[in-house]
C-alpha cells in the first residue's frame, strides 16, 4: 500500500533548513502515518525551536498531530520579538564566545562554554538553568532536553547580536556583567584592586570596576571607543538606557591584561 502523502510549505526564513527542492514552495513529503507533524517538520531539517507555529489545511495545529494523506501543512516561522514564559537568559556554545562577549557588554544574562562540553551536557544545563541554548548546529538544537534554543543565522558578530537581540528583545543594562565569566560587576576603589595593576595603569586612571565573581579588573581603556560605539548601536535599536550612566561606574570599562579582554 502506497505511504500516506501530504504537502508541506516552508517560509522562506527557513528554507535555509531544507533541501533546495523544498525551497521554491509547496512540495509533497510521503509520511508513514504514526510520525506527529513535529518529527516530519525535524526529518525534513527544520528544528522546532525554529518553528513559530503550524497550520494544517489552513487550521492551527500542535507539533502532535498525526498528518493524514491529502493535507497541506504549512510551517511558519517564529514571530519577533519572541516571548519565553520564564527568564530571559542564554546559553552559548564553544564557537560563539564573541557573541557571548558583546552579550554580556549589554548587560544580558550569557553563559558560555569556552571548551566542547558535547551535545547532551550543553542541553541539560539549558534544562537545568533555564537558559535559551544559541547554537549554530543544527543537531543540538533538534536535542528534546533544552529548555528553549534558537539558531544563530550569521557567521559574523555584529549581524549575530543583531539577529539574537530583535528576536528575543531582551533588557539591556551596558557595563555591568563582567565579559569573562558573565558575573555581575560593582564599583572599586583603586586601592582595593591596586594589586590587580601595572604601573601605568595605576598611575592613568581612577575608576575601576571589579567583577564580583572571578575579580577581574575593568576600567576605561583603550578599547572604550569601540566598546562603547557597540553599545550605542544595540541602545539605539534595540532600547535601553538613554542617559550618560552606563551601569555602576558612571562610565564605560575595559578589562585589565591577562582576560578576554574585548568583545571582539
């Protein structure tokens, strides 16, 4: 007996999933009768934590049902900004660090793994914590076990910040995480972190910062310019402080040597 057939369309935000012969519009997929909608959507590429919802014959319909021969489903993509019944935070894997970075600069809640943990540990943390798993791999992002996840589309930074913060439009509080380890930072007297110091920085400047989790050191450097030029940009289109006061220094920081010291 021939497979049970439908027909399926994709918008073209995801047609990047599926294969090129999918991508021109509405394409019959034989389906064998006991897959739900969501592991059909999966099989053909698509992970759901891409997927906004499901129509099928022009009805709203779960990732559950049980396609039946004759329908047309139709995948929509996830609307913008998104919203997350629970807390607004990230979790990145080992190759977006600079995005991690440039998060964090913002003020937004990113841990980061700096070295290949695998696939299943990178889930269960986005479980346990709560944390919205950002990931170019499509096959981690296909895991059941995370809490929430979303694809990140672009190979460079500044568009992958850019996509991450209209889809998700989370508070933005610049310099006042800690770009290392994603710790919260408070204000510090110089002689409190005088040991941290060189002597010219010592000797150049008087506000300092320091994280309140690893002790790293920050104070307005030689990268402010650029730093300072990428939390603008974000402020700008994506909302947050409109005022001089840029987190508990009044005033923009750089990280002391020895530290991923930049959001590059």
């Amino acid at each position: 007996m021939d497979k049970p057939e439908i027909r399926i369309d994709f918008p073209s935000s995801l047609r990047t999933f599926v294969g090129a012969r999918r991508r021109a519009g509405s394409t019959a997929v034989q389906v064998d009768g006991t897959s739900t909608l969501g592991h059909v959507v999966e099989s053909l590429g698509v992970p759901l934590t891409e997927v906004g919802g499901l129509t099928v014959d022009g009805a709203p319909a779960d990732a559950s049902h049980l396609p039946a021969h004759g329908q047309h489903v139709s995948v929509l993509a996830v609307a913008r900004p998104q919203h997350l019944d629970g807390p607004l935070r990230f979790l990145l894997d080992v190759h977006l660090g600079t995005l991690a970075r440039r998060l964090r600069l913002l003020g937004v809640d990113a841990a980061y793994e700096s070295v290949d943990i695998g696939d299943a540990a990178l889930a269960a943390r986005s479980a346990a914590e709560q944390r919205v798993m950002l990931s170019r791999d499509r096959g981690l992002l296909h895991r059941r076990e995370l809490w929430a996840g979303a694809y990140v589309y672009s190979h460079r930074p500044e568009e992958q910040l850019q996509d991450v913060l209209s889809r998700f439009a989370p508070p933005l509080d610049p310099w006042t995480r800690c770009t290392a380890c994603n710790g919260v930072l408070r204000e510090a007297a110089k002689t409190t972190v005088r040991r941290h110091l060189e002597d010219g920085t010592e000797r150049s400047y008087d506000v300092f910062a320091q994280c309140t989790a690893c002790e790293q050191v920050y104070w307005r450097g030689a990268h402010h310019a650029r730093l300072s030029a990428i939390v603008a940009e974000a402020v700008e289109r994506y909302g947050g402080p409109r005022t001089a006061p840029v987190g508990p220094l009044n005033t923009s920081i750089a990280p002391q040597r020895g530290a991923p010291a930049t959001a590059r």
